[in-house]
C-alpha cells in the first residue's frame, strides 16, 4: 500500500492501494528520454505506455485513457502544446492530467504550457525523483478529485431521495430545495419557491408563534430536543403538518438554515386511530365504555356546578341473542351496526351514544330540560329501533327496551345512575319489552325480587316441585278427546301453584328454561307409560318448546333419549314451537324440525297468527298442525277481523293440507263458528281447564264426549232475532209476533246476540239503536260481514236521521222502524224483510 497523499495534505481522501491501476502515458520523440522516464516510473510501480509524437499520443489516449501524461513540447509535426490542447477536446479525455517535460525553461513557455492545459511543467533534464514525486501528486490529486465528485454524487442523491423535505434558506430566501420540498409545499415549479421564505407557508395566525419556534430550532444551543411542529399551507391551499429541525451551513460561502421538514401527517393519523381504538367501539365506531364514563362524570360535574340536569338511558335490544345465535355473528354485527346508526339518528350533538359491548347501548343526555323531553326521545329511540330491518334477505322486526335514570334524582354519581338505569331497564324488559321505564326506588325492590325468583326457580327444579297440568283436545267432527297438551305449574311450598306465566319469563331470562323444558319432556314420556301401563288408551300429548331450547339444539337429542327410557312410541308425543320462533330463522328452523319429525314425533305452530310468516316457508316447514292463537278466537263471534283471520287460517291449512286447531275455545258459540268453518279440532275452557293429572287420568277413562250435535248450525229459514236491553220492548214484539210463521229469538245485549247468531241461521235481525255498549249500528256493521246474508232492522227511539241515513247507504241497515211503532208497520216491514232474505238465498 502506498500512501501518497498525506504529504499533499490530502489525509482522509485516498490512501492508493496499488500503483499498477495508473497508467501514465509517456509522450517523447527522443527515445532515450522515453526510455528514462519509463524505467523511472515502472520502477515505482505504475504502467507506463509510450508515444513517440503528438498524433500517437492522441490516438493512445482516446484508446487507454490513462491516468496521466508525460509530454514533451518539441516535437516533429504537432507539438506539446498543440496536442494537449488537442487532447483536452477529446471526450473522456478532457480531465487527464499532462504534465509537460521540456527543454524550454523561459516564463513564457512555462506559461503557454499551463494556457494549453498542463498541470505542471518539469525541465529537462529531469531529475528521475522530482519526476516521480510529480507524477505522484497529480494522481493523488486526480484520485481526491475523484473522490470528492463521488462523494458529492452521492450526497446529492441523498438529498434527492430523501423523503424529508430540505429548504436552504439564507440572506436571500430560500437558495435551495430538494424536490420532497417541492411535492410538500404543491409547487408545480421549484422556482415558484426560491427566493421566498418557510414562514410563508405558515398560516397569517400562526406567524408570530411559527417564528418564535423557527428562531428556537436554529438557536445554536438548542439541545437534542425534540423538533419543532408546525402547521404549512401548501400552495394548492391544503395543510400539511410538518415536524422542522434546523441546521446552521454555509452555501456558497453565505451562512444558511437548513430546514429538514418531516411530514407527520400520516403519523399524526396513526396516532389519531390509535387513541380512537382505545376508546371507541370497533363495530359501531361508537363510544366505549371508559371513554363514555368520563364524559358522564364530566357532565355530572358541570351539572353539579350550573345546577342542570342530565339522563342516562340504557338501551337493550330485545332477543338480540336469539338473532345472533340464530342467524350467525355476521348477522348479528349488521344488526348492530344499523341499529346504532338509528340510535345516533335520535341524538342531539351534545349527547353521547356508547356501546358497552354485546347488544348494550347507553345514551348520556346532556342539559336536560325537563322530563317531557325525555319521554318523546325514548319514544324516538323505540320506534326508530322498531321500523324492519333486513338481514340476510329477510326482514325483520326488533324491538328494544329503555331503562332511564336522571341526575340528581336518581344517583349522584356514575355508577350508581348506571346502576339504576340499568335496573330500570331490566324492568321495561320484564313488563313486556320495546317500552321504556324511569327508575324508580321500588324497581330496586322489585329486581331483588326477580333475582330471588330465579334462584327459587332453580331450587324447585332440584326439589322437583313442578307439576304437570293437562288440557284435553277435542276432535270437531267426532266430540272426541284426540290429544292433551301438557302445561307446567310450580307447586310452591310457599307460593301455592303458580302459573307459567309467571315465572317462564324470569326462567328464560335466567336459562334455566332449557333445564326445564328438559324436565318436561321426560316428565310427559313418563306419564304417558305410566297410563298405558295402568291399561288407559292413550292419546298423543303436546309439549312447549321455548326458543331458547329449540335453538340449543338439544331438543333432538333429549326427545329421543325420553322415548326409549319410557318405551312411548313417537307418534304420541307432539312438539309445539311458536310461529315466531319459526320464522325467525326459517332455513334453521326447517332443518332442525326436519331432524324432530324424523324421530317420528308430530310438530305444531303454536300461536299462529301472531307472528309474521312467510307463506313460502310455511309450506316448507314439515309441521303437522296450525294452533290458531286464542287471541283470535276469543273475537271470533264479534269481532269481524278476528272471524276473517280464522277463517283464513283454516282455509290456508287445508290447503298445504296441515290440520287445524283453535285453542281457548270458551263458548258454544265460537265452537260453532269453527265447526262451520271446517276447524278439526278445538281446545279450551269449554270442553274443560286444563286438569292436574288425576283427574285428567279420570277423564282418560270416562272418555266424555263434546256433544257436537249442539254445533251444527240451525238452517232453520225463519228465525227473526230481536236485540234490545230493555226486557219489556223484547216481551212486546215477541207478543205482536206470536201469531207470525216465523221463530222469535231475543237477546238483550250484543254479547248474546253474537253467540245466537254463531250458532243459528237468523233471517232477520231488529236492533235498538241505543244499547249499553255497542250502538245498533255498530252492532250492524259488524253483522254486516259475519252474517252477510241476515237483514238488519233498526228500531230507532229519536230518529238521528243523519247517521241513520249514513248506515243505510253503507248497506249496513235494511230498514229502520221509530218507536213506538206501529203494529201493522212492524209486520209489513218484517214480512218485506223475510220475502228479500228468501230471494237472496
Ligand atoms: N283464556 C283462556 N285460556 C285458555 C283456554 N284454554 C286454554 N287456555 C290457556 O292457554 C294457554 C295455552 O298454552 P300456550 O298458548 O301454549 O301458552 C303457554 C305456554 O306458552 C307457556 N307454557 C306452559 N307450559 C309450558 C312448558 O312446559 N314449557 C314452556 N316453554 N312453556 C310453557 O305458558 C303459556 C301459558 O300457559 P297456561 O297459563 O297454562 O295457559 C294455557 C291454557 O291454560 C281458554 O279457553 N281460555
């Protein structure tokens, strides 16, 4: 290794490892010089080549390009000086260094060496070491060079590259910018932003203060702080946020900042979405739990100062885990999305939504004013989570349920005004969901009680303290008992018996419902051989399905295991799942009955008619049997919908040729309605209560018969009915009609007249106007589409000519009579009335 530089001052530039990479090309016409300075050179380790005039040179220097020439000046044709000029307008030649070696030692010459180009200028004769040293710093000098340019490429690279933008401001504004500078500031040319300054790209407002932490970033002491952050305008007039560090330099030779800007925007994002993940909800993008109770306990303080008011109100959805259990999470996620959106759609500004997770809302209302407010925001709230929703194609209807608490009244702090929100909910949940409940101190009383309930509950189902109640079913064509449905009772050591409407609520919501409908199912198998083995005949016997349990999918399992343990044969066992249950998931649904029928049990939809079926699913579900609710037998007889919507049950069932039973049968009317109506089969209070199990274990034997011949309808033509609620107008008309061809029959209100006429054919119907209850006309209107093809009468006291005139051209009234009538008019108008019915039949 040889260093050559160091004596040249040139230290940290090169240290040159091997002198055989230069080559130095001898230019002489005297040989024995060439021949000298070659053995000279050779000797220190460099290559030589060698030309014996100016043309060669030439030619040698375009092909090998060495490091450095040695030329003479006088030479034949071309001299010295000619050549290097020559030379240094070749390309890839220009910057080769040629020292000239000449006899010619005057000034002038020297001079005209350096004016063609030379570098240095050695006199012959040369001493062989001054040669070699000259040589030697000039290839030292030619490699620093080198070097440099190297090194400045490199930084210049650097620069260029560099994502940080670079501004090089000095006396003069800005002299210098790499071209992240320009893509920062949105300058479509750098030159738009020489000469201008990096404070004009802070906004007019924040000048004062940008100079200040300008001033502070360039302050020679300033420590390894951390950078300056401010705020630039772009010229396309968007921000950019930019971190500034500050270098003192020198730019050609003049004192200047570097400003190194770091664009922080991004992280400032990443940042941002860092510290909302932390508080945030990441479904619903709503706020979280510790972030909302900051701000409620912010609010409490600031109500505590101004003496304002707020509210927390909790928000549950109601049977949102049945959704997501049955549809699927994804589902369930929608769900919860929309109904956020609709939650938030219900919101001031300066209230927070939060979701606590599951399907747990609570909403903080700020600066209440007044109780009212309250109330039609809840009101909101319910009907916006009501409207349909879709999911998965199919619409759905979920309701929800709000609990309210209020600052100070009801706490005042944040746990416990969510405590009772929270209670108050719970309550709007038990009295029936999708309302909204204030808190009040008996709430806490009564949700002690609840609690108590449950675990009561579990102890009975240990105890074994539930029982078993039986309701017969009855066929309609035959009178005959055709099946049971069983129904659990509590026997309560301290309660006494207590309905299943009062605690299957609590059971459900405390899953225990699933352990019980399990005990029923066992308990049902283990009755029914208990009565084949005392020699009763058997009848199937139907059992309660709760969704829950249907959707553990369990059920399946534990029906079959019950029929072996109890030796029953399937077809007596009858499951019944309600008709919303159904259609909640229908593909599952389908799918899972598939599995129970293929035990070889019977499936009914209990409640039919209260839910929303679709008709394209009914038909797919492998059901047996339509339970036509007994909310819609109860009106039967007087209420027109309710006697269309049976009938429509009925006729739908036979076609997708399912059978039909109407439960909570109570009178001989409505029972007659439904024979009418083609129903099979009935079941309710009529025929008889549902019945603990001995007795219902008598009647198995007695086997009594419901006396169907009472209900086939009388098509006797010449029944007239008279309803009035005064006993003496019913005794006077049956007197003028004694005489007639025609049946009188009375009633002295509406109820009974409904019964009679569900049960009997009845031509012509005379109906006071003015009744306890229904008026005659809405009587008639009523009749109007029941029994379209009676004739309705009126007996009018004081003729309301207007509305009577109203009922006659709505069709709903033949004709009316004035009391006190006229015998002879009665009998007419009748006698008209019976020829008409007789025409239309
Ligand atoms: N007003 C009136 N009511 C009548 C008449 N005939 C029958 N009922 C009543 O109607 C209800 C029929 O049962 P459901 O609709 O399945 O309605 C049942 C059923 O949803 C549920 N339930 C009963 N037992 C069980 C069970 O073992 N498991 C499950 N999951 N639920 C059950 O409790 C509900 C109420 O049961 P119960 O109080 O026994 O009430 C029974 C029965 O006593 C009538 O003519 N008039």
């Amino acid at each position: 290794m040889t260093t050559i530089l160091q004596a040249n001052g040139f230290e940290d530039c090169a240290t040159i490892e091997d002198l055989s990479e230069f080559t130095v090309l001898i230019v002489d016409d005297s040989p024995l010089n060439l021949d000298v300075a070659v053995a000279c050179l050779e000797s220190r380790g460099y290559r030589t080549l060698s030309a014996e005039n100016g043309v060669q040179a030439l030619q040698i220097a375009m092909e090998h390009q060495p490091s450095l020439i040695l030329l003479d000046v006088m030479m034949p044709e071309m001299n010295g000086f000619e050549t290097c000029r020559k030379l240094k307008k070749l390309s890839g030649c220009d910057d080769i260094p040629v020292i000239f070696m000449t006899a010619l030692s005057d000034v002038k010459s020297k001079k005209a060496g350096f004016d063609a180009g030379g570098v240095d200028y050695v006199t012959k004769p040369f001493q062989v070491e001054e040669l070699a040293a000259r040589v030697h710093t000039h290839i030292a000098l030619k490699v620093a060079y080198r070097h440099l340019k190297d090194s400045e490429l490199r930084y210049r690279k650097l620069v260029e590259t560099t994502p940080d933008a670079i501004l090089v401001e000095g006396e003069e504004g800005i002299v210098f910018l790499n071209s992240a500078a320009v893509k920062m500031l949105k300058a479509d040319n750098p030159d738009k932003l020489l000469g201008g300054a990096l404070l004009d790209f802070v906004l007019d407002d924040q000048k004062e203060y940008a100079a200040m932490q300008l001033k502070q970033a360039c302050s020679v002491d300033r420590s390894a702080g951390p950078p300056e952050v401010m705020l630039l305008q772009q010229l396309t007039g968007g921000r950019v946020e930019v971190e500034v560090n500050c270098i003192p330099i020198s730019y050609h030779r003049s004192p200047c900042h570097m400003f190194v800007l770091r664009d922080i925007t991004e992280r400032r994002r990443q940042e941002a979405a860092i510290e909302f993940q932390a508080t945030h909800d990441a479904l619903t993008g709503l706020p979280n739990r510790s972030l909302f109770l900051d701000r409620v306990t912010q609010s409490i303080n600031h109500a505590r100062r101004n003496e304002s008011r707020l509210a927390l109100i909790f928000i549950d959805l109601d049977k949102f885990k049945l959704i997501n259990d049955t549809l699927g999470h994804n589902a369930g996620d929608d769900l919860l999305r929309i109904m956020s959106k609709r939650l938030q759609e219900c919101t001031r500004n300066c209230d927070t939504l939060a979701r606590f997770g599951g399907d747990e809302f609570v909403l903080l209302v700020d600066n209440l004013e007044s109780e009212a407010d309250l109330t039609h925001l809840a009101a909101r709230l319910i009907s916006s989570v009501s409207a349909p929703v879709l999911l998965l194609g199919q619409s759905h209807s979920i309701t929800c349920s709000l609990g309210i608490s209020s600052f100070p009244e009801d706490g005042d702090n944040v746990e416990v005004l969510m405590r009772h929100a929270d209670i108050a909910m719970y309550r709007a949940k038990e009295s029936g969901r999708n309302s909204y409940q204030f808190f009040t101190h008996q709430m806490q009383d009564r949700l002690n009680e609840r609690l108590k309930l449950e675990s009561s509950l579990k102890q009975a189902l240990e105890n074994d303290e539930f029982v078993l109640h039986y309701q017969p079913q009855v066929d309609l064509s035959t009178g005959k008992i055709i099946g049971l449905e069983a129904l659990i009772r509590w026997q309560s050591p301290t309660l006494g018996l207590v309905p299943p409407g009062d605690f299957i609520p609590a059971a459900e919501e405390g899953r225990l419902i699933s352990a019980i409908g399990e005990w029923v199912i066992f308990a049902v198998c283990k009755r029914l051989q208990s009565w084949r083995r005392q020699g009763l005949k058997i009848v199937p016997v139907a059992i309660n399905i709760s969704a829950l349990q249907f959707m553990e999918q369990k059920t399946e399992e534990l029906v079959k295991q019950a029929l072996n343990e109890y030796m029953v044969e399937p077809k007596y066992l009858e499951l019944e799942l309600t008709e919303s249950l159904s259609m909640l998931d229908p593909v599952t649904s389908i799918s899972l009955m598939q599995r129970l029928k293929d035990i070889g049990v019977s499936l009914s939809i209990d409640d039919f008619g209260t839910g929303y079926s679709n008709l394209s699913y009914l038909k797919r579900f492998p059901v047996n049997k339509l339970k036509i609710d007994k909310s819609f037998v109860s009106g039967l007889t007087n209420n027109p919908d309710d006697y269309s919507i049976v009938k429509a049950i009925i006729r739908m069932s036979q076609s997708l040729g399912l059978k039909t039973i109407a439960e909570g049968a109570e009178t001989a009317g409505q029972i007659a309605l439904l024979a009418a109506e083609n129903c099979d089969a009935i079941q309710g209070f009529y025929f008889s209560r549902p019945l603990p199990e001995a007795e219902i274990c008598a009647m198995l034997k007695e086997r009594p018969r419901l006396d169907i011949s009472e209900f086939g309808r009388n098509k006797d033509r010449g029944a007239v009915l008279v309803v009035d609620d005064d006993v003496n107008i019913l005794r006077s008309i049956k007197r003028i009609l004694r005489d007639e061809a025609y049946e009188v029959l009375v009633a002295s209100n509406t109820e009974d007249a409904y019964e009679v006429l569900a049960r009997r054919e009845v031509a012509v119907i005379v109906s006071d106007l003015q009744m306890p209850g229904e008026s005659g006309v809405q009587f008639f209107s009523k009749i109007k589409t029941m029994h379209p093809r009676s004739l309705r009468i009126l007996l009018t006291g004081h003729g309301s000519s207007e509305s009577l005139e109203g009922a006659i051209n709505q069709g709903e009234i033949y004709r009316y009579i004035s009391k006190p009538w006229d015998n002879a008019h009665l009998l007419e108008t009748l006698g008209a009335a019976f020829k008409q019915y007789e025409k239309g039949v």
